[in-house]
C-alpha cells in the first residue's frame, strides 16, 4: 500500500488534504512543527532544520508539500524536502503553488515559483497545482481591514476558492502518477475586491465607509492586471458567499 506523507499536516490546507487522503484509505503521515498528540502518524519537524526528517520519510512513496510560510524560509525548507526524499527513494513529490507566482513580484510569490523550478529539476516525479487565493484568506484580509473606521479597498479583482476543494485535489493528484505542472485551479467567479469586502461586512452586521484605494508598485500594478486570476479555469464550486455562510 502507498505511504504518503504531508507536510503541513495540521495546517489549514494540510489537515484537510490528510483527512481526504485517511478516506481513500492511503496510509498517510502528517509532519508539522506541531503535531497532534496521540496521533503515531504525526511526526514533529520543523522543515527549516530538517531534525527528524530522514525518519519521517522512511517507506514514503509520496510527498505532498503543503507546508509554507510567507515570513519567509520556504526554499531552505524545500531545499532539504527534496533532498531528503530524493534520499529516501520517494517516487513523487506534490507541491500546492499560487496561480501568478511567476508573474507578480512579491517575495513570497518568487520563493514558491523558485521552488516549483528546483522540483522540476530535482530527478524526483513531481506534480505542481497552482490555486487562486483561499476563501480563509481573503475573509482574513476582510477581517483585518473593517478593524478600521474608514476600510480601504483596492481596486483588483479576486478569484477566491475553498480551501477543502483544493484538498480534493491534492488528494487525487497524490494518489496518482507524476504529471508536472497540471491546469490551474480557480475559484467559481472572478470578483471586484470592493464586493466581497461589502459581503463581508453585511455578514457581520457591520457598517463600515469603504474607500476605493489604488497602492502604487509593481505588485498591486500586477494584481490590477489581473495576474493572480484564471477565469477560463474557474472549477471551484463554493463561492465566497458560501464561505461566510458556514463561518
């Protein structure tokens, strides 16, 4: 029977992915800095030092690399991920992207489209999926600015998708050969960031002035392009105003 390993197993893409992968009946491990107890699949390992990642990866057929972190240390984490599978004699490697990272300027952006060409040059299988922003994260964002008297509101469009469709699949990627870099996935509806502050807001009985705002740099020039956005790969089914229905 396959053995896959996730890491970022407890995170808010990586504990849905290893539920999903649980009721296929794979045999899964979960590797995170915080690991459930109890759990003798959940291995503790920070990624970034690498303790306890040869051991965790004993036996694995596949790594679905969920684990990241825009405050930086993703490409010393990948670094000694694919190293240490590649060691292992792991057969294929899964990795969640962002559609636009080779695209928009941002750090974090730059480190996960570095990482996608270390995957591809690494002599492991691989398999890269690019998603449009979560659902969890734009409501975050929403959240953080309607703190605020007057909210700001950036004039750029957003495809947000749920984050437990991702997951699913994640789960049938792992499940099946290396296939590279696979379609794009999008949420169900490109939308104006303006109009999903405003449903937010009506969702939490808030009343809030929202004021158009227009950030300069390269970055927000890149988002009001549309750079982060895949209308013609729009297979998300939960819009965002499901998302805050189930909040």
């Amino acid at each position: 029977m396959t053995l896959i390993l996730v890491t970022g197993g407890t995170g808010t893409l990586g504990r849905p992915v290893v539920e999903g992968l649980r009721r296929t009946g794979a045999r899964v491990r979960s590797l995170s800095r915080h690991p459930r107890d109890g759990d003798p699949d959940s291995f503790a390992v920070d990624l970034r030092r690498g303790t306890g990642l040869d051991r965790a990866l004993e036996g694995v057929d596949t790594v679905v690399h969920c684990a990241s972190s825009p405050a930086g240390g993703d490409l010393r984490a990948a670094a000694r991920l694919i190293r240490a599978a590649r060691q292992a004699g792991a057969g294929h490697l899964v990795y969640i992207s962002i559609v636009g990272v080779d695209r928009i300027p941002l750090g974090y952006y730059r480190d996960k489209y570095t990482v996608e060409r270390a995957l591809a040059a690494s002599g492991l299988g691989w398999t890269v999926l690019r998603a449009t922003q979560f659902h969890d994260l734009v409501a975050a964002v929403c959240a953080g600015a309607a703190r605020l008297p007057a909210v700001p509101v950036p004039r750029m469009a957003v495809q947000p998708v749920a984050v437990r469709e991702v997951a699913s699949r994640l789960v049938l990627l792992a499940r099946g050969e290396p296939r590279g870099r696979v379609p794009d996935m999008g949420g169900p509806a490109v939308e104006s960031f303006a109009g999903l502050m405003d449903a937010y807001l009506r969702h939490r009985g808030l009343s809030r002035r929202t004021v158009a705002v227009h950030p300069p740099g390269r970055v927000f020039a890149a988002l009001r392009r549309g750079e982060n956005l895949v209308p013609e790969r729009a297979v998300g089914t939960v819009s965002f105003a499901d998302h805050l229905a189930h909040l």
